[in-house]
C-alpha cells in the first residue's frame, strides 16, 4: 500500500468534511486545530507517515494531553478528531489498519447545563422594557427580539445571526433555521414571539425579504460577541449561575418545554438534535430541577 504523509491526510480529511460532510466552518476550524496539534506532536517523534504511528504513539499522545492539564471535554474532542480522521484513512485504503477503536475516551461524567426559571426570563423581559422607557435606548426592540427568538425557538447564536426576513411565514408562524451541518428545519414562532418581532419589524419595516432580520449599526451582520454581551448583561441582572451566555436561553427553553409536558422527540427536532440521546440530557435537568422544588418544599423532604 502506497505511504502517505500524515500532514497530506488531515488535508484530505478537512476537505472530505468540507465538501462531503458539509459540517461547519466552527467545526472545520476546530478539527483543524485538533489535528494540527497531533501532528505537531507526531513530527516531534520523527513520524511523518500515516503508516509510521502506532499503538503506543497514541497511547502516549493521550498521556501528552494529560500532562498539559486539559479538561476531560477537551481531550474527548481532540481524540474525536483523531479517531475520525483514521477512520476516513482506512475507508479510503490509505491504510491497512483501522485503529480507532483503540482511541478511546477519558471517562467524563457530563455535567448538566444550566438554566435559569420561567420567572427570571419574565423579569429579563420587563428590565428590556424598562431599559427602552428610561433610557430611550434605540436599540431596545433589537436585543428584545434577540432574547424572544433563542429562548422562543431554541435558536443558536450562529442560527440567530442568520436569519432572514424570507425566514419567516408570518402566516404560519413559522421560521426557517439553518443549523449545524446546514441542516434545515422548522420552527414554530410562539404568539409573545410573534408580537415582539412585529414590533421591532414596524421601526425596520425597509428590510427587503433577503434582508439580514438583525444588523449592527453599520447595516452588517451582528456579531455572536455582540450578543454574548447583551445576554450576559441582562442575565447577570436577574441570575447569580456561573455561565451567562446567549447558550443558557437555548438549554432553558428546552428545559421548561420538558417541565411542560412536551414529547422529546419534538423538542429534539425544535432544536436541531441529530440524535434523541443529545437532547435526553434536559430529562436529567428536569428531574434535578424537581428534586431541588421536591428538598425545599415538601414536608417530608
């Protein structure tokens, strides 16, 4: 079997996620890093051929990554990347031996999200309302929307950013979301959600229907840190829980639709799971969130 270069393969594996898998650019960049960073390690032993690397260089990879203190999440992730990569090497008889089986995960208990209540994301809602009163901020209907549209659809910060007013079937009250991979689904627009947008839509009625919904002031597409801020901003107002990022009103959302009674596969396919066992960890969420009600209420607690 013709030698290949380690270096040529994580190009050619780049590419095959690129074009084939369609996966995203974030996602592109970070398997890029990953593998990058095993390379770098494998040149340093002198191995320079896919075929060179053995059991035990990988074997004493993981213990690299141990030594550098990393977390269990981050070593999961770079090892997934490796894995794959070998996989996409022996299917395309660049080698022999499939030896991904052998690269394996640390073992990781996954910690559940956090979330905020239905009363706090109220409250978050009136101190924007507030804010636009007092301080006649112009951009109020915006970060209102902004919040309206990731806790009301479970959207992702780089779903959000995206979207178009040809997105949205003011009819059916439903909007278009590309998610991870430019997968498409449909989600549907709550009437609170729908007022909201109608408003900030009557001071942006001049968007054309291919229009970005949500620009900065210069007409550009509103960057994900921008909105970083303006979550963070009004959460740390109402919740003392050690992250505050935009990804909290996504967990949340899913969260309160299981307290609800809502099925699991149909919150799996509001946010864009690929599989059911992701979205299964709002259950456990479910289920700690009773627990803790269950402790501090019931007399016999």
């Amino acid at each position: 079997m013709k030698s290949i270069k380690l270096e040529e393969t994580i190009l050619l594996y780049l590419q095959y996620l690129t074009d084939i898998k369609k996966y995203s650019q974030n996602t592109i960049r970070s398997y890029k890093k990953d593998l990058e960073q095993f390379l770098f390690y494998t040149e340093n032993l002198k191995k320079k051929n896919l075929s060179d690397i053995t059991e035990r260089n990988l074997k004493s990879y993981l213990f690299h990554l141990n030594d550098l203190q990393l977390s269990k999440t981050s070593i999961s992730r770079k090892l997934s990347a490796i894995r794959g990569l070998f996989d996409f090497a022996f299917k395309q008889e660049f080698s022999d031996r499939n030896i991904k089986s052998i690269i394996r995960n640390p073992k990781n208990r996954r910690n559940l999200p956090e979330v905020i209540s239905e009363s706090d994301y109220d409250k978050i809602l009136e101190l924007i309302k507030l804010e636009g009163e007092l301080n006649s901020r112009k951009d109020i209907k915006k970060i209102a929307l902004i919040f309206e549209l990731m806790y009301g659809c479970s959207l992702r910060v780089s779903e959000l950013v995206n979207i178009c007013r040809s997105d949205i079937d003011f009819d059916r009250k439903i909007l278009q979301v590309v998610g991870k991979g430019n997968k498409v689904r449909y989600v549907p627009i709550g009437s609170r959600s729908m007022e909201v947008l109608e408003d900030y839509l009557s001071v942006n009625s001049s968007l054309e229907r291919n229009e970005l919904l949500l620009k900065n002031q210069k007409g550009e597409k509103l960057n994900p840190r921008v909105v970083y801020r303006f979550v963070n901003t009004f959460l740390s107002k109402v919740t003392d829980i050690s992250k505050k990022s935009p990804h909290i009103l996504r967990h949340s959302s899913a969260t309160h639709m299981l307290d609800r009674g809502a099925n699991l596969a149909a919150i799996k396919e509001i946010l864009g799971h690929s599989n059911l066992s992701t979205t299964q960890i709002y259950t456990h969420v479910s289920v700690e969130r009773l627990k803790k009600v269950y402790k501090k209420t019931h007399p016999k607690s």
